[in-house]
DNA sequence: TTTTAACCGAGACGGTACGTCTTGTCTTATA
DNA sequence: TATAAGACAAGACGTACCGTCTCGGTTAAAA
C-alpha cells in the first residue's frame, strides 16, 4: 500500500529543490532528505529524477497556472499577452533557471519533452485555443495549427536558451510571424 | 605556454565521446583519459564541461557543415531543404542524442545556448540567407528576420525535445508558417 | 550496521599493503582497492590511513606475536634474546621497512606512537616481565622499570631509523646498559 | 654555475615550512614558492624533501645549538641538563612537532635518521663528552658508550613519539639508568 | 486475532566522478 | 647557460551521489 503522504512529500520537494537550486543540482539524496524519506522510498516509485520532474509538471506543481492562456476572443491579443507573461517570467532570474531546468529535464525524459512540446508545460490550451481560433473565423480553416504552436513554442524554449532579454516588441513580431500566414 | 597538441586532443575526445555516448554520459575523466592527458590540463583551460562542448561547437567540430543552408535562389525551398535535412539527422538515434546533448549543455552554458540560437550551432548562415532573401525580394523589406529565424529554429529544438518524428510536409509546412506574413 | 566483512577486509588489505610497500606508498584508494570496497567505507569509519595502521597495530596484524618476551626466569637473557630477535628482523629489508613504517605511522598518529612507546606495539609484556623480574629479586624493588623500558625501547627504534646493521655483542651491552644500575 | 643565493633561499624556505607546518605537510611546491624559486632548481640539487631536510639538519639550520650539551665537569649533571633540556622543547607544541618532523623525515632518509642517531641532530658532542667522562675517571675506560649513547637518545625520540609529557625526576632516572653500570 | 507481507525511515555498501593538489619532467623567456 | 615560471601526464586526495542492499519498525490485509 502506497503511502500517499510519502508521494507528495516527495513531489513537494522536487518542486522546491528545482525551484530553488536548478536542475542540475537536483540529487536523489537532496530529494530524500528535504521529504524526509528514505532513498529506496524514492527509486520504488521513480526510475529517475528527470521522472519525477516530469510527475511534478504533469500534476501542475511546477508551472500551475502560471501562463494561463486568456481568450478574450482576438487571437493575436491572446498569444501576445501570453508570451509576454513567458518572457516576464523569464526576466527573472529565478524562471529563467526553471525553464532552463525543465529543457535540462525534457533532455533526460520524454515525458517532459512532450510536455514542453504541448504548450510549454501548461494545460496545453494552446492547441485548444487555437482550434477556438478557427471556429471563430480568426484563422484559415487549413492553418497548420500544429506547426505555428511548435514556431511559438520553440521561440520561448530558444529564448530561455539564449538567456537574451526579450526586447520590445518580440513578442508581437513573433506571434505575428506565426500568425501571418493563417489570418484571413 | 599552453600546448595545441593538448587542447586538439581534448576538443578530439570531447568530440568522440559526446558523439558516442551523449552529454549526460561525458565526463571530464572520460575526456582526459581519451585524449591521453592529465585532467589538470583540462581544467586548466576550460572552467566545465559544457564549456568544452561551447569551444567544440565553435570550433565546427561537432556539426561542421552538415546542414549548409543552401542558396538556389529560391528561399522557401532553401529553408525547407535544410529543415528537412536537420529532421533527417534526428531521425537517427545518434542525430537525435547529438542534438539533445546540445540542448542538455546548452541548459549549462550560455555559449552554447547562444551558438544554437543563432541558426543551430552552425554558421549562422540563416540569418545571412534571410537577408539575401530580402535583398532579392523574395521578402519583405520590413521582414521580422529575428522573429522568423527564432521560429524555424526554435521549432526545430523543440521537435527534438519532443523526440517525435517529422512526417510528411512537416517542414514545408513550418517553413510556410514562417515565411507566411513576410512575403509578397 | 557496520559491516564486518568490510572492516576485516579493510585492515587485512592495509596489512599487506604496508608489509609490501611500506608506510609511505600506501593509498587510501590503494586500500579501497584491494580490499574491493569503496573508498567512502574507509573513510567513514577512519579519520586517516594513520589510523588505519594503528588499528592494524591494535588488532595484533602487523606484528602479532613476532616479538614475544620470553621469561626463562634470567632476566638479562630474556631481554638479549628478544632483542636479539628484533634487530634479526631489523636485518631483514621487509623487516626494516616495516619497522620504519611503523615510526611513520606514530609520527602521524598518537595511538601509534602510544602503541610503540609500550614494548614495540607488541603485547605489552615488557613491563610485565620487569616487574616479574622484581618479584623474583632479579631487580631492585625501586628499580626504574619506565624509563628502563624507554632505553631499551628507544634503542632499537633508533637503531631502525639509523639502518646501520647490529653488529655481534650490541643487543647483549644494551641490556647490560639497561639493567646495569638496576641489578642487585 | 650553481646559484648560492638559491641555494640559501632554499634551505632557509624548508626551515622555515617545516618549524611552520610539520614535516608532513611540506611540499616541493610550497618550498619553491616560499623560496622564489622555481621547482627544477630544487630538483636539480636535490632528490627529495627529505633530503633538503637533512641539508637542513646538516647545516644546523634546523637544531642549531638548541642542545648544547655542558661539560661542567660532572657528567650526570650534564646529560640530566641535557635531557631535560629537550623534553622542554618537546613540552611546546611547535618543538614537539619538529622532532616528529625530523623522525619523519628519518624514516625517508637515511642521513636524517644517521643525523639523529649521533646525538639527535646536534653536532655530536654526546659521544665527545662521554669520552671525556672516560679521560676523567667518570666511566669506567671500557663502558659502551655507542649503547649509551643509543639508549639515551633513543628514549628521547620514543618520548617524541608517545607524545607523553615527560614528568618530574623522569630526566634524572633515565640518565640513572644509562649511567647505573658505568659508573663507578 | 494473529500472522505476514509490503512499505516505511534510515543509512551502509561498492562504485564513479568530482575538482584540487602535488609530483617529477618538460619547455619557454629572461637576464 | 642557469633561472623563474609554469604547463604537462599522472595519480591520490577527500567529498558528493549513485543505485542496491540490509536493517528494524509500523501498517494493513489475509488467514
């Protein structure tokens, strides 16, 4: 019988490990000892730590609600705010290393990859936004709504890489290079 | 006076284990005793291992030319030939695991971050490419290059994370997303 | 719970090692090795391979009942005779260098030294035998026994670190020196 | 051309580290450094640390005079003096770690553990003044001066070892002892 | 109700790698 | 041409974690 108070002492120390200190300085041992629990408690559950990472971003410990997509109705609106907030949280020097941690992570565990790829992490309303978009008639019936979410996606994950400030105006520009082709 | 020898055979072995073996498996030991030569001598030069692979990358060792952008004249073409080229390449466990090693030591280094956000770690052709498009008029005199070239290539990381497959258009499609509002 | 496969296994390795090579080439890691242990297993539990040697001593496994005191009843042939016995090993290489190892060893760690200071790191019976001696008028009842000890003692430590070989009649005068005030 | 303010600088620079720190804690690296002197000077004239101690220990830069030994005409008086001197020296933190320094060194080195042999280091009067104890009728003309001579100064180097402060009366008894079979 | 089997915390174990320190050799440039 | 300066290959240091493996000490279901 699983202890369930184990399982989220566990997961609530990752989070707070990850957050503090960064991924690369996250130890099964740091792990144990932050829970209060035995080592073995841990490798029964998870084969690894980039797995637990992935177990904290799924139960939305890591990035809850953090970068809610809006929808106001105007799509362009949306995606702009939304990417704003990401390059905000990536200003500070705290989310710049939480981004960077789960890239670290998604290298180690596909898990995590494919959550990052759905919408960086989040309750992947992206997709769904998206879809909303073209119900709406904001976007062509035929617009490749997977590859303009991977363009948007995967201009934040290079920025958090490049460890560059987002300047003025980026964010626009770029949810207007992957909008363009699509709008009416 | 510092040895070239040494430092060649370093960035050598650097080269051969990351290829062989991937960044989470490369250690500095690994490297000494591949490159017959005492560890010091490696922490004398370089401050860690992510560094190492930053001078590696800069140096064209670890994806000289394999993916030449192309310039025929026509630039959706251009682009979708070298995008499909990289999908090809993490079509192939060793492509794939070389690519993630990059981002892996890309979350540890801003050099190399920087190298991959400028078009991949490769000659920053893309952005010469863009500009030549211009030039030609195949693109827009205001053309967001900066935006356009973080989509494409953000988009082809972020595949790579996923470590799903590109299918078929995959690219065509992404290059259009991007090339989308920036021509005629 | 300690493991005393481990500890056994441990001191028998630096037994050999020392006996082997001397004080001076031994290694933790040498240790670590030929016992087929982790080094962190060694140092859990020794503060120094100094120590490591002391409990060796302690045990009985460097030098155990190599130089037993015999007690024939005749004080003055006894003493001859043991130290007979240990300038017969001092002759040897081995000998020697295990000797010089053992002074190495006491001037890093005080339970060593403590250990050589009574009768040679063997069991102590030195002391003993001199009191014996007194009891059975041999010796004056208010002979020095400590400091008759320390004579004879420091003599042949002496001897080993000046390497210069025993010559005939030496053992028999440094009795003679050391029991000379004390006999009847 | 050998360089004599080198060589002064040298000497001086392990005298200095090994009354600092010990015997064990001196280093090539930190005699050169100390010295402003690069590390193949050392090595060009000198095959080990040990052996630098004993150029040291030669040129009575390490002991020089501190035990004098008297000759007010009575022997007992003098070596009790004598003695007691050193076992003061070894009753302060820094000479007690400088006599192990030198057994240590000993146990390397010959010349170092020969030096201590004849009179601990000093210049050997301890075997002119027992000789002229002879000339004066103080010993008898056929008493073992080497095993006297080996018997006193060993105790004092055992006393090293054990570390044990030297108590009252403990100088007086052991010249007893020494001197019981002689006199007279 | 008693057994028993799984899970728990704790932490020792054999290992690997870390980043530092020192060794003794070598090369360079300085004077 | 002997120096100081210091890079080099080698390898030990003591530390940090890895993932596995006992330990006893709770639970909780099965007998």
């Amino acid at each position: 019988m699983r202890s369930e108070a184990a399982r989220a002492a566990i997961l609530q120390a990752t989070v707070r490990l990850v957050q503090d200190r960064g991924y690369d300085r996250l130890t099964i041992e740091g792990i144990a000892a932050e829970a209060g629990v035995g080592k073995q408690t841990i490798y029964r559950w998870w084969p690894s730590r980039a797995a637990l990472v992935a177990d904290c971003l799924l139960g939305g410990l890591l990035l809850r609600d953090r970068f809610e997509l809006p929808n106001t109705g105007n799509l362009r609106d949306d995606l702009v705010a939304w990417v704003s907030s990401i390059f905000e949280l990536l200003g500070k020097p705290q989310g710049e290393m939480l981004m960077r941690s789960l890239i670290a992570a998604a290298t180690e565990n596909v898990d995590v990859g494919l959550r990052l790829y759905e919408s960086l992490g989040t309750d992947s309303s992206l997709t769904g936004r998206l879809q909303s978009a073209i119900d709406a008639s904001e976007l062509r019936p035929d617009a490749p709504l997977d590859e303009m979410r991977e363009a948007l996606v995967g201009a934040v994950i290079l920025r958090a890489l490049s460890r560059l400030p987002a300047g003025e105006g980026v964010a626009e520009r770029l949810v207007d290079v992957v909008l363009g082709s699509a709008t009416a």
